[in-house]
C-alpha cells in the first residue's frame, strides 16, 4: 500500500483536519498539553519544516512523523500510521524520512520515546535499529 502513498511537508490548510484525525485514533486520550491542534500551532511556529505527512493519492492523511533538531541531538514526535496502512512499510518511510532530513542538518543521535507498555512500537523501532538506553526519562510541567 505504501508505494502509491506519497511523504510531503505538512502544510495546515491541506493536512490539519486529516492530522487531528488520524492523531485521534492513534493517541487516544491526549493529556491537554498534547492536544493536537495545540502541538500542530507550536509546531509551525518554529518554522522548522521538520513535520511530514503521508498522503494517499486523493490527498487522504494516512501518516505524519514530526522531528525535532536543537543541535545537538534530534528527536522523533508523534510517528502515526493509519491502522488500515500499518505492516505497509509506510512506518519505515516516515522514519527514514525523518532521520534523512535531521543527518542533512548535521544531527549525529535521534531519541524518541515510546509510553509504556508498547511493546509493538517498542519492536517497531528495534526492526529500524532503536535500542533502549540506560536513561531516565524526566520531566517537568512548566504550565500548571
């Protein structure tokens, strides 16, 4: 299914409604500072250009993976695929996508996080060669 899907930028007025969507199914239950329309206004105000989307040819959302780059390391965000369009390849090809576009920026270490008690994602993204690291994983709400 996937080679007839096409990867490009995320562009608001063509791809929000159909990113909120798939977002909706893939991350049920967002805690409020996940909210999509939120992440996709913060997003674009940075102007990094690093948030793709995979389109079906009538221009359906059937993918997005966001990255991050702060220069030192790179990070992958809200990697979601259609659950018709999943064990596609189309995962992979966000990812790649992703990873290509960070390297080309100079980014030499991409981080992600995954919830859990994922473990598909977790074998996921050990299939494209993510390990667990020996980290803790903290944060610190900054809005309450």
């Amino acid at each position: 299914m996937s080679t007839a899907i096409e990867i490009v930028g995320f562009e608001p007025s063509d791809h929000q409604a159909g990113v909120v969507a798939l977002w909706g199914e893939a991350f049920p239950n967002p805690a409020p500072h996940n909210d999509p329309q939120w992440v996709i206004q913060q997003k674009l105000a940075l102007g990094d250009g690093l948030f793709w989307v995979a389109l079906q040819p009538a221009g359906v959302v059937v993918g997005t993976v966001m990255a991050g780059y702060d220069g030192h390391r790179g990070w992958v965000y809200c990697l979601a695929v259609d659950a018709q369009a999943r064990r596609s390849g189309l995962g992979s090809r966000l990812i790649e996508r992703a990873e290509q576009e960070l390297q080309r920026r100079g980014c030499r270490k991409v981080n992600l996080q995954v919830v859990a008690g994922n473990d598909d994602a977790v074998a996921f993204y050990e299939a494209l060669g993510y390990g667990a690291e020996a980290r803790i994983s903290m944060g610190k709400r900054l809005d309450e």
